[in-house]
C-alpha cells in the first residue's frame, strides 16, 4: 500500500493532466454538440498542435505557453476551412460517410507529421520543467500546475463566449434547433464553421499544453482521439463541464491505475468507464437527455 | 441468361484460373483481397444491411483469431475444431454487446463507439492475459509449405488462396440469400427506420441481434484464417482501431449494402495501394508517411464524389 502522501501526490498530478485533457476534450464536444458531427481526427490534430509547438520550440526557443497564440490562430482557420469545404456538405450524410471522410483527414494529418518529423518523439526542455511548488505535503509541478491553468482560462473564456457573446448564442440556436436558426435568418453554415474552428482553437491550446508533460510521436493521433471519447462520453457530449469532469475522472483514474496496478493497464479502466457510463448514463455524466 | 449472371460467371472462372498465371507475390495480393473483401461483406451485414455502425469489428477477428490459435498452440488441435469455438466465442460476445446496446436504447454514434470500447477493453485485456502470450505475442508453428495438410490448414500459398476464394463466394451467396429473405427485408425496413419498422409490428431487437451474431459468425472466420494464414497474433496488431477502420473502408468505398461493394472496394483499395508504393518506388520518393498521405487523398476523393461508393454507379454503367 502506497503512503498516503505519494497517493495525494499521484490524485493531484491526475486532476491538473486531467484539466489538459478536459479542454482537448471539449473541442470535440462542442463540435459534435452544434455540428453533430463526431470529430475522428481529433487526436490528430492535438498531435499536430503538439509538433508545432515542439518545431517554433526548436527553431526560435519560444516557450509552448506563447506558442498558444500563434498556434491557436493558425488552428481556428484550419478549423473553419475544415468544416466550410469539407464537413458542410457532409453534415446530411450518413455517420459512416463522415467517419470515413474524417478517417482520411486524420491518416492525411498524421502520415503528413511523419514525413515532415520523421518517427523519433518530439518534447520540449524547459527550465521550469523540472521545478515544482510545495503546498504542505504535497509537490506540484510547475509545468502541470500551469498547464492546468491554461486549460481552465480557455475553457472558461470559450464558456463565457457561448453564454454572453451574441455570437455564442446564436451557435447555441443552431444547435437547440437547425429549422430554426435557419428561419430566423442565421447563416449557419459560417456558424458551424466558427463552431468548428473554436473546437481547433481547444486542441491547439491543450496541445501547446501536454507538449510540457509528455514527448509526442505521429501514431499517438488515435490514442488521443479515444481518450477524447472517453472524455466527452463519460462527461456528456455537448455538456462543457462535462468535458472537463470528464478529463479530470479520467485523468485521476489514470493516475491511480497507474500507482496501484500495472500502469499499462490504466487505460482499461478508461474504457472501462466508458462502457458503464454509456450503458447506465448514456447521456453522460452532465449531459441532459435529449 | 442475363448480363449480370455472365459477367459474375467470367469473373469466377478468372479468379478460379488465377493461379495459372499469377506468381506467388500476386496470389498473396489476391489473397488479401478476398480476405479484406470477405472480412467487409461480413461487417455489410450488420452495417449495410441493418444499419448498425460497428466501428470495432477487429474485436472479432482478434477473438476468433485467438481462440483457435491458442487451441491449436497449446493443446495441437486443428483449425476445423477451432473454427467452432471462435464462431462461438464471437456470437457470444457480439450478442452481449448488442443485449446490452439494443436493451439501453444507444443507436448511431453512441452504438459506434461502444463497439470500439469493447474492442480496446478487449485489446488491453490481452495485453494482460499470459495464457495467449500477452504483449509478446502467440507464434503458431509453421510447417512445411509445399503439401497441402488440409487438417490442420498449412501448406502453401495456392491452398490459402482457394480457401479464402471459397470463403468469398459463399459469403456473396449468403448474402444474397440473406437479402432476399423475411430476415434481409425487416433488417432493410429498421435501417431505413427503426420506429417505423416498430410500428408495422417488426420485433427490431431481435432482428438487429441476428444481424449481429450472423456478422460475428462470420467475422470470427476471418480471424481463424488469419491466425493460421500469419502464424503470429499481437494485441497491439490484431484489436488495433486502425485493423477495424481497414475492414470498413474496402465496403464503404465499394458501396455500403450492396452484395459486391465489399469485393470491388478491397480490390480497388488494394491496388490503388500498391500502385502508390510502386509509383513512389519508381520515383525515387521513398519517405515514410507519403504513401499514406497519398492514400489518405484518394479515400477523401471517393467518399467526397462518390457517396453511395464505387459500385452502385459503375453497375449502372454497365447495366448490371
């Protein structure tokens, strides 16, 4: 039995990763909460966020956290292009022609990452990585400390924007009721476009995020496709504190698996929980029943 | 008789005389043809036929793969025995995951992501389970390649060709049959829609269960072949996404639901994928990831322009 202190240490080092996911998770929410369209190359792109914050890392020594603005930028025009000329003309067809059409964008992404990096993993080396902050017993690592706080702000501001920004309301309209929006004259197609770029604009950041916590390869694309799932599945696809319950649960979980069985089980229990939740809960933990 | 049963005719009797001309590198390319097609026509029944999104159906394989490996590694008993146990180890799982789908009400997405749920759970189980050799994997004997031992289905290339050959056809027929019997109309009604297909009285549950074990069933023969067709099953390989995603995309690209859809997008995939390599190869463009990235292109150039996949247009072209 590992000292309650190691096992306090593992918990809060599983909620700060756990924030990071969240917020990776979130974009696939929100995307699939408006477009209803389920993102299959989600974790794909978080790998390319991921190398882009590695590559202006290696050629001009910019720290990941202000990489986040460029990154972010180039992330929501990716986005919005993404859905205005290939998932719009998508969003009535069957789910296994979008999936497949998603599957090709994320082989495209991630094969485009091994030629242009080459097999060997990425990661950035900063300072402050190897530094961490006592709270009384506890030993928190400033790089997951801050990445944490990045997500949470993103998340928070992204909150803000869909509740307070007219802007946000109407992505809100289009979601409750596509008829609708239509009638009152939105242009839905562009909002499903914003909706879509915003969901990049999370990945971009969380990416820019875990590239301070773990090295990255180009085949991790669908491992962190599935762990957005999970997230979103379990928190309730649509639901934006679900997400980042969601990311937290299975950040601790993760964590804990880790410490108390062998760690390359840990993500048995992720799936685990995804097939009680989706069998008990199917609307997820905080997502209402449609 | 009718231009379709003459052109099916011509195509059966090249595929038969195949060998007489092809070297072993070309049978083996046929052979995973077939396999893929096969594999496909079997993922049409639950996908195609009653509109059932299985996005994990490497779970089968894997199990079906797994059970008559380990029969034959650890006890030498022979695939035929084998066989029976994966097809039954696979309708039981496939009808525990569709029980539990079907009775909780999860269709579409949340249907399509449970089955990749149990495909990983299964995947990091036998990660775990050292009976079948974990991480580092089950090798099954290989013995001599030249005589055809039919009962414990080793020999060479030639024998692995016809089988999966004959596995094709009678999966085509069946299918055929399936489609034009009471089961194929109901499982038609409740793709199209299920509350209405409710309404006029059709029990969807149980008719959607059959679609499954049936899918299973035959799934797990694939995996059979596999397993004594390769000799070696890793969990990272055998449950990967990407081994289901590569099942999918030969009917998806041939056309969802149709008898030959399967067979026409594994061989167009195939080619299309060998062609890349050889057209790199020839280039002198041999960095890793381009052909990927090339085949990526043209999956996003068929699923833009050709909804309904390839054959729906082209059998109207030939007026088939």
């Amino acid at each position: 039995m590992p000292a309650a202190d190691l096992v306090a240490n593992v918990v809060v080092s599983g909620i700060l990763t756990g924030l990071v996911y969240g917020l990776m998770a979130l974009g696939l929410s929100v995307i699939f909460g408006v477009v209803r369209v389920v993102n299959f190359a989600h974790g794909e792109m978080m790998t390319v966020a991921m190398y882009a914050a590695t590559a202006l890392f290696a050629a001009l020594k910019l720290d990941p956290f202000l990489a986040m603005l460029p990154i972010a930028a180039a992330f929501f025009i990716f986005g919005y292009v993404l859905q205005a000329g290939l998932i719009n003309p998508f969003i009535t067809r069957p789910e296994h022609s979008q999936f497949l059409l998603l599957v090709a964008v994320a082989i495209i992404l991630s094969n485009a990452l091994l030629m242009i990096f080459g097999p060997d993993a990425q990661s950035v080396q900063l300072d402050y990585q190897l530094e961490s902050i006592e709270v009384g017993p506890l030993l928190v690592d400033k790089a997951r400390l801050y990445a944490a706080i990045a997500a949470v702000a993103a998340a928070g501001t992204l909150y803000s924007f869909f509740k307070y920004s007219l802007v946000g309301k109407a992505i809100r309209a289009c979601a409750d009721n596509y008829l609708g929006a239509r009638v009152v004259g939105l242009d839905v197609r562009h909002l499903y476009a914003l909706t879509f770029g915003l969901g990049a604009v999370c990945v971009a950041i969380a990416g820019c995020a875990l590239v301070l916590l773990v090295d990255v390869t180009p085949p991790l694309g669908p491992a962190y496709t599935l762990l957005a799932f999970v997230i979103v599945i379990v928190g309730g696809l649509g639901s934006m504190g679900g997400a980042l319950l969601g990311g937290v649960l299975i950040g601790v979980s993760e964590a804990l698996a880790g410490l108390f069985i062998v760690p390359s089980a840990k993500s048995m229990f992720s799936f685990g929980l995804l097939i009680l939740v989706l069998l008990l809960r199917p609307q997820g933990l905080l997502g209402s029943r449609t | 008789m009718s231009r379709a049963s003459i052109s099916l005719a011509v195509l059966a009797a090249i595929l038969i005389a195949l060998p007489l001309f092809a070297g072993n590198y070309a049978l083996s390319v046929a052979t995973l043809i077939l396999y893929f097609a096969y594999t496909g026509q079997a993922w049409n029944v639950m996908m195609g036929f009653a509109g059932q999104l299985s996005l994990g159906h490497a779970l089968y394989v894997g199990v079906g793969a797994y059970a008559a490996g380990a029969l034959f590694f650890h006890y030498g008993i022979g695939p035929w025995a084998g066989l029976w146990l994966a097809i039954a180890l696979c309708v039981a799982l496939g009808l525990a995951i569709g029980f539990l789908a079907f009775r909780f009400g999860i269709s579409g997405v949340y249907f399509a992501l449970l089955t990749i749920a149990f495909a990983e759970f299964t995947r990091i189980a036998f990660d775990h389970f050292g009976w079948t050799g974990g991480p580092g994997g089950m090798f099954l004997r290989v013995a001599q390649r030249d005589t055809w031992d039919i009962a414990n289905f080793r020999g060479p290339p030639l024998m692995y060709y016809y089988a999966m050959l004959a596995l094709t056809a009678l999966a085509l027929l069946a299918c055929r049959l399936l489609l034009r019997s009471k089961a194929g109309y109901y499982w038609q009604a409740i793709r199209e829609n299920e509350e209405a297909a409710r309404s006029l009285g059709i029990a969807a549950f149980r008719w959607k269960m059959l679609a499954v074990a049936i899918s299973a069933a035959m799934t797990a023969v694939s995996g059979v072949f596999f397993a004594f067709y390769y000799n070696n099953l890793f969990p990272e390989q055998i449950f990967n996404i990407s081994r289901s995603i590569e099942i999918i995309l030969g009917p998806v690209i041939g056309g969802v639901g149709t008898l030959f859809g399967p067979l026409l997008g594994a061989a167009v995939l195939t080619l299309v994928s060998n062609g890349i390599t050889d057209a790199l190869g020839a280039l002198g463009l041999e960095i890793p990831g381009i052909k990927q990235v090339f085949y990526g292109f043209v999956l996003l150039a068929v699923v833009m322009f050709m909804p309904h996949g390839i054959w729906p247009p082209l059998a109207r072209k030939l007026r088939l």
